[in-house]
C-alpha cells in the first residue's frame, strides 16, 4: 500500500511536470506567434507617441509666443497702458482657450450633418481619445494667438469687459468656422485643395482683418488724426517680444515629415523680412531703425506660414523679402489711406502679410508635401488660395464690424476720455508698470512718448 502510494505520487509528480512544460511550451509558441503577428505594432505605436509628443513640444512653443505678443506689444504702446496690455494678452489667451474648449474646437474639428461649412460633434470635448485632446491642445494655441492679434490694432482704448468678451467669441465662433472650411478634412475650402499649411490665413488673416474691423469701430486714439506721436515706449521691449515670437515660430510651422525644410524657410523667411524692412527704411531715412525690421520679421514669419511645408528654401527667402517691403509699404497705407489708427501694425503684419503667404503657395509651392504651384507647372493652385484669401477677408471684416459694433451698442466698447488721458492701468487695473514715475500727491505722471 505504501510503495503503491509512492508511485501514485511518482506518477502525479511527472504528470504535473508535463503539463507545466506542455503549457511552457504553448506558452512560448504562442508568444512568437503573437509577436511576429503584431510586429508592426510597436513600431506605430511608438511613431503614434512621437508624433503626439511633437505636437505637445510645438503647442507649448506657441503658447510661450504670447509672452513675445505681451512684450512686443506693450513696448509699441505708451507706458501709461502697459499693465493693461499685459493683461489682455495674458487673459485672451485663457479665454479664448475656454471658448475653444466648449464650442470652438467641436466646430472647427467636429463632423455632423453640416461638416463641411461647419461640424457639430465634440462639444466640451466630450467622448474624446487622448490623441484627440493632443489635437485640441495644438489646435488651441493656434486658436489663442488669432484672439491676441486684435489687441494689437486696438490699443490703449478699448475697455477690458469687451476685451474678454471678443475674446471668448473668436475662440469659441469666428475662428473655428473658417478653420473648418480650411483645416478640417471635410471643409469646402479644402475640398478645394486651399492650402494653408501653418496658418497664413487661417490664423493671421483671420486675426489681422478682425484687428482692422475693432481698429475702424472703436475709432482711433487721442491726437491720432491731429499727427501728434503717439511713439511706443520701450524698444527693449520690442526686440525681447521679437525673438520671443521667431523661436515660437519654429513651433507654429513644425511638421513632424519635413522637419528640416519647416524650420529652415521658416528662419530664412523672417531673416529675410528684417532684412529688407531695415534697408528700406534706410534708403528712405538714413536710419537703421528696428521697430521696422522686427516687424519685417515678423511679416516675413507670417508670409511663409501657409508654405513653410511646401516651398523651397530659396523661395522662402523671396518670399520674406517680398513681406518686409510689403510690411513698411502696408503700414504707410493702413495710416495715410485707411486712416486707422493701428498702434502695433497687427493689421499689416499680419492681415496683408497673410494674403500675400497664401498667393505665395500658389506661386512657390515645390511639390514638397504634393503640393504644387505655378513655378512647379500647377497654375492652378493660384484659384483656390485667391478664393481662400478672399473668404477669410470677408468673414473677417464682416463679422468682425458686426460682432464689435454689438459690443459698443451693448457693453461700450470704447474707454472714456478721461481714462484714456489718464491711461488705462490705474482706471482698469489699479496698477501701474511704473510707479515709480507717478507724482508723490498720486495720479499718473505724464507719458515720456507724449512729451516728445
């Protein structure tokens, strides 16, 4: 009994040991088998991942060009209103961002039964992958900087409240309707073959014509039409706000295929609109003067926007020569023809500029990114980057007169006279940037720029 018990044991023993290596063996022919099945998988996911990890890097550059927006803007304005440009550029861009959450990007992104004029789907981002909320981000500073593009052009007097509101409306309407007809792969324009790979006019027309209908409805500044000089600041300021934005640039034009090509148009571009600004300046005055060539660059930045994915590097250049001209040339005519009182020139740099970087595609493009333009034998791409350019001024323009004439009907768009004499930071903000320049008995000490 007991020596047949031990071979029971025995018997039990090399029973389980058979099965454990059966199943070992399974295990390691269904492993293999599994691996060399899904051997391409890995290899996506890890592109799916950088991809993403691309797109985060590229938004947090172009979320750090408001702080360029911030500074660029505030050293072109008078000192007396420098907290409270500041301030607006810092919240239009969390505003506009909350805009963008609930309505913009579900709009813009979204498909539905209107997709193609309009999408319908994702509202607070609502039933969203995490490679759709790193789409959101992306898209969302995009969004951001349109919003903070009109500051420019209504400086130091228009009050804050409606600030915030227009904010809030061009993140959340304005911008993402006609970044669907461009940018979503339904959208009519794009239907079309409308090229606009970074934005040129998806972002900076969109912004710059809403810049110049604000500029015409709330009127110029104090002294505009008199030809008093209304000179900025603070050109320390201007040049820190300018390399702010060039290094976000890099950011704004990425794209993970052609790295190289977008960032090396993108730097020839902007070197190459300061370059021509400065020298006609200097033909015209005798004076290097850099207010110009940074807003030369940044004309240049704006004009290769739309093609950075699809030009040539020499194009690029000519491309941001031909900006810079347009730049001085669009200031000049913005002031002595429109006569609108734009304080930072938001409405050349980046309205004119712009349209010329979407015509630019139609011209330049190489076929890099299988798009092609005139000097690759597609005339044809000229017809839908002019209809393109002709949409964005007319939604713009349009709806920016209609949407800014209601909020100075409603909630006043304009300061007071008063306050803007005294400046808007301490009225509107209770804060000056430089309190050491107000009187000891209080109030505001008059501007360095007015004195002039």
């Amino acid at each position: 009994m007991n020596q047949m018990s031990g071979v029971f044991r025995i018997s039990t023993f090399k029973l389980k040991l058979t099965i454990v290596m059966l199943l070992g063996i399974g295990i390691l022919v269904s492993s293999g088998a599994i691996a060399y099945a899904q051997e391409t998988d890995p290899i996506t996911a890890l592109s799916e991942k950088l991809d993403n990890f691309v797109l985060i890097v590229a938004a947090a550059l172009v979320f750090f060009m408001q702080a360029g927006f911030a500074f660029l803007g505030a050293g072109l304005i008078r000192s007396k209103n420098t907290v409270n440009y500041m301030t607006k550029s810092f919240l239009d861009f969390c505003i506009a961002s909350l805009g963008f959450w609930a309505f913009g990007y579900a709009l813009m992104m979204g498909g539905g039964g209107a997709a193609g004029f309009i999408g319908s789907e994702g509202f607070f981002l609502a039933d969203f992958s995490d490679a759709n909320l790193v789409s959101w981000l992306f898209q969302m500073v995009f969004a951001g900087t349109a919003a903070t593009i009109i500051a420019g052009a209504m400086a130091e007097r228009t009050k804050i409240n409606a600030y915030f509101a227009y904010s809030f409306i061009v993140g959340a309407v304005v911008y993402p309707i006609y970044g669907h007809w461009a940018w979503n792969g339904e959208g009519w324009l794009a239907e079309l073959d409308f090229a606009d790979y970074a934005g040129s006019g998806v972002v900076h027309m969109i912004g710059g014509f809403l810049a110049l209908a604000g500029a015409i409805v709330v009127g110029p500044r104090k002294g505009f039409r008199e030809g008093l000089p209304l000179k900025g600041h603070n050109m320390p300021y201007v040049v820190i706000g300018t390399f702010i934005l060039f290094f976000g640039w890099f950011g704004f034009n990425i794209n993970s295929d052609t790295l190289g090509l977008n960032a090396v148009n993108t730097l020839l571009a902007g070197a190459a609109g300061a370059t021509s600004a400065i020298y006609i300046v200097m033909i015209r005055t005798g004076k290097a003067d850099i207010e110009m060539a940074a807003n030369g660059s940044l004309a240049g930045l704006v004009g290769i926007t739309a093609g950075c994915a699809y030009v040539d590097p020499w194009a690029a250049v000519v491309i941001g020569l031909i900006a810079g001209g347009l730049m001085v040339v669009g200031v000049a005519f913005v002031k002595n023809i429109l006569k609108v009182d734009d304080p930072v020139g938001a409405v050349t740099v980046h309205g004119i500029n712009g349209a010329w970087g979407l015509l630019a595609v139609g011209i330049f493009a190489a076929g890099h990114n299988d798009v092609s333009g005139l000097i690759d034998g597609n005339a044809a791409q000229l017809g839908p980057q002019a209809l393109g350019l002709v949409i964005a001024i007319a939604w713009a323009l349009g709806v920016g007169l209609l949407l800014f004439k209601m909020l100075d009907l409603t909630m006043g768009l304009r300061a007071s006279e008063e306050v803007e004499d005294q400046g808007l930071d301490e009225p509107e903000h209770g804060a000056l940037a430089y309190p050491e320049m107000a009187p000891q008995t209080g109030g505001i000490a008059p501007d360095p720029a007015e004195a002039d």
